[in-house]
C-alpha cells in the first residue's frame, strides 16, 4: 500500500471506531432467547458487520427455520442494546481521536461507511463528539446490498469522488472486510473480537492493534529516508566498483591465456587455435561487459520499485537502471532496464499491479524464470564459449529439455548446423528473448487419452469446497489440475477435474 496516494479513510463505526461491537455480541442471542431460539456465542461472532440482505437469509440458515421473523427479532435487539447503552454510555476506541485528528490536519478526507442505520449512527457519532470529523456518512440502508457485498463501500468511494486504490478502509469484523477488499479498497484491520485468519490477511494491507498505529502507515512513505537511499547507493556503487574491478582481473587472466597461448601452441595447431578462438572470444565479451560496468558505477540506476505485500514479511526494493548489476551470489540489486519487471516502473499505476496476456488464446512461458536476462546472457555466453566450435544443434544442452530444443531452434532463426562462434551478438539475444518469453498459442483441447495428472497447485484449504471459490481472491473460482489433489490412476484424477469443473461452473454467477 504506497500511502502517498491515499487521498481517504473509510471507518466502519461499531467495533472500529467506538467498542459497541461486543454489545452486539450479546444482544443478539438475549433477541433471540426471548423469541425461543438458542444462539452461541460462536454464532453471535457471525453477524458482526452482517447488512441486508445477508443477515435475515444467514439467521434463518443458521436456526433452519425459514420463518424466523427477522425484524421482529432484530427490532427487540435494538430496544434492549439501546436501553443499556443509553444507562452504561458507549467508549470510542483507543487511538480513535489521534487518528482522526491527524488524518484532519493532513487534509485526508474521513468517511463512515457502516451496517448501522443512519438515525443511530448520528446519534453515536454526536454523543462522542465525532460527527463533525466525517466529509460523509454512509450507512447501509443507502445501498441494495450490506456487507460483505462490497456495494456500501463502491458508493462510498463514488460520493468523495475518488477511486477505491485512492481510499484507506478500516474495519475490524470479516465481514467488514471482505466488503471493502471486494471494492478494491486498501484494507486495514484493527482485530476487535476475532483475529484475521490465513485467508483474510491475504486481503489486508495492514494489521493493527490501536487506530492510532494507522498513522505510522503514513510517516512511513516512501520506505527509505534520505539517508537510507544515500547508503544504499554507496553499497550499490561498491557492488558495481566490485563488479568492474572481476572484470578487469578477468581481461588480465585471459591476456596471459592468450600469451601462454602463443607459447605454447604452433599458429597451425588445431587444439591451440580452438583455444584461441575460445580465448580471444570471452576477452571481446569482458571488454564489452568492461564498459558497461564503468557505466554502471557512474550511474548505478534512476528509478525504483517498492513492493509491499501483507504476506510477506518486509518490504521489496527493486532498482532499475541502465545496466543490470548483480552481486556476488549472481543476485541482482539493479535490474536492467529491458527486463520484464521493469515495465511496471514504466507502465502500471502506483498500488496494485497485474500483468495481462496480449491477445486471447496465446500465451508466454518463461523457460529460465530464476534467471533475469542479464544472468542468462552471461550463461549463453559462457555455454557458447564453452562450444565455440560446435553446431548451435548441439549446444544447447542442458539449457532446456531435449524435446523443446529442436522448436527453440527453429523459433530462432539460427541455423542449426552454424557453428557456434559465428552466431551473432544479435542472434544471441533473440535466443535470449525466446528462453524469456517462449511463445506459445492455444488451438483447441487435447485428446483424453493424453490427459496426465501432476501433483502441486492451490492448497484445498485455500478453496471453498462447496462452490470451488478461492478464500483468498474473491471472484476466482479453482478446478481441475490447478488444485493440489492426484488420485491412484484408473479414472479418479479425471473425475476430480470434472466435478471441480462443473461445481465451479455452476458456482459463478
């Protein structure tokens, strides 16, 4: 979540902003006590945040009794939570005032967007003094859909005029926030009654235990202080001068190959003249690498990406630059500016980022996905020098499986019978591109006889087994081959896929 871009907060009131959440836990099983039905505790945690048209469906599931009689219900739960809060008052929440305050005087828009009706949300709001925080106060019964329909926080988003990316939602419940994931807002828990499970960290940006935390969110930005970028350019720098000083010592070593050469070899020699060749080939590549190096350390880069995602643990860094570098482990702290990631520097929006196949029915496969281009060209190079007198058919082993290599070879271009130290500096490259975005295009179905079953894919407990819809992205619904399950052979794999298939198909709406 880049916050620099957030422009509002959207608070869900009960449970997040004042604590009326636990009253709501326990007054909905007295409600219904006094109608004959036996609600657990367990039970009462579901309703949190629930909205129409939800919670009547949800109440007459739950007591599978269709004729449960909802408002009368839920008119009862109103009159008696209400007698008691008017007897006991309500408490705001820790951090409540801090944030709104702070939120005020940086000129960040604030907004309710809650289950509760509006008489009674402007009745708790101006019995705390909060009313006059809020640019606008949405409830529930403006919408057709309550949460966890993601309608209450789409209107929101529409009536401050701004995009749900541009838009921080607080909530405290599930239900809560699964409305605001689902309108594409950024979404920060504050646990109230119940901690986030696995599913539901997956759809926040941020956990915390206090509102008042949410204002390091903001202080936060831009990950790196003036001084922290200073020292990571002078590591990045000493890297770079690293990288220049290996191939300087590289071009020396193999001047000296090449003086032992001459020494050792007579000018006809066979051995020593594929020797040579070898040699005099990998010293034009350092020297090519020499200047980029040099380059590299004048400039070491002029952009930068933050990746920050809730699942992981900290925060990633990637710069970009005219030359990749890479330090001793081969892992790279500069990428090159041609590799595939640094397009969303170029092409995407600050927040949430995707990639999208260019047309429909083809596809790209990244054949060496632990290697950036610039590891990889160091590879081919080294494989070629390796093979600097051998047919380019017969050097590429290793590099990929045998079946693929004749279709590699024919998608470059080169001819296979070439030797391979007449293969152009551009030639190369165009096998570069291949290994990195080998292209492929989607004709039809295969025959069921060719049908395989492999192991690996999406945890089940990831998947809703009664609709195939994943826990963690709603919408996104999960069959077949994609699901970590396999079965002895006889018909059982094929089977899973149909069902999963059809309980999928059937599920989306």
């Amino acid at each position: 979540m880049n916050t620099k871009n957030i422009k509002a907060v959207i608070f869900d009131m009960d449970g997040t902003l004042i604590d009326t959440e636990k009253y709501y836990r326990m007054f909905w099983p007295k409600a219904l006590a006094h109608f004959g039905y036996e609600m657990t505790d367990e039970q009462a945690l579901t309703m949190r945040s629930l909205g129409q048209p939800y919670a009547p469906q949800h109440l007459k599931e739950m007591f599978h009794d269709p004729d449960l009689d909802y408002i009368a219900i839920r008119n009862y739960r109103k009159q008696i939570m209400g007698e008691y809060l008017e007897k006991n008052g309500i408490e705001i929440k820790k951090g409540a005032i801090e944030l709104l305050d702070y939120l005020k005087a940086q000129g960040i828009h604030r907004a309710i967007a809650t289950a509760t009706d509006q008489l009674r949300t402007e009745q708790y709001l101006k019995q705390l003094g909060l009313y006059d925080y809020f640019d606008q106060i949405i409830c529930a019964t403006m919408v057709e859909h309550g949460k966890p329909s993601p309608d209450i926080y789409q209107y929101a988003c529409r009536q401050l005029a701004l995009l749900p990316e541009e838009c921080i939602a607080v909530e405290d419940s599930p239900n809560g926030v699964c409305s605001a994931y689902g309108a594409g807002c950024n979404v920060v828990m504050v646990p109230d009654q119940t901690e986030p499970d696995e599913a539901l960290r997956g759809k926040l940006a941020a956990r915390v235990d206090s509102l008042d935390e949410i204002i390091k969110l903001f202080k936060k930005f831009p990950g790196l202080t003036k001084e922290d970028e200073e020292h990571q350019l002078s590591k990045i720098i000493e890297i770079a001068q690293d990288n220049l000083d290996h191939a300087k010592e590289d071009i020396r070593k193999i001047n000296e190959d090449l003086a032992d050469l001459l020494e050792v070899y007579d000018a006809k020699d066979k051995e020593g003249l594929a020797l040579w060749n070898n040699a005099t080939a990998r010293l034009k590549e350092d020297e090519r690498e020499l200047v980029r190096y040099e380059k590299a350390r004048k400039k070491p880069y002029f952009g930068r990406i933050d990746f920050r995602d809730p699942k992981a643990k900290a925060d990633e860094a990637y710069y970009i630059g005219r030359v990749g570098i890479t330090d001793s482990s081969s892992d790279p702290v500069v990428l090159d500016w041609r590799a595939p990631i640094a397009s969303v520097y170029y092409e995407s929006r600050m927040g949430t980022c995707q990639y999208t196949v260019s047309s429909e029915g083809t596809f790209e496969i990244d054949l060496k996905p632990a290697l950036e281009e610039e590891p990889l060209d160091k590879r081919l190079q080294r494989d070629f020098a390796e093979n600097v007198n051998r047919q380019f058919k017969n050097a590429l082993h290793g590099l990929v499986p045998a079946k693929l290599m004749p279709v590699l070879i024919g998608l470059s271009g080169i001819d296979p019978e070439k030797k391979v130290h007449s293969v152009t500096r551009e030639e190369r490259h165009h096998l570069l591109t291949l290994l990195k975005h080998f292209p492929g295009t989607i004709t039809g179905l295969g025959k069921m006889e060719e049908a395989i079953v492999t192991r690996g894919g999406i945890k089940v407990k990831e998947v809703n087994p009664s609709t195939m819809e994943s826990k963690l992205v709603q919408g996104l619904y999960l069959c077949g081959e994609m699901l970590d399950v396999d079965a002895v052979t006889g018909g059982f794999n094929l089977q899973i896929a149909w069902s999963t298939g059809y309980l999928a198909g059937i599920s989306i709406e």
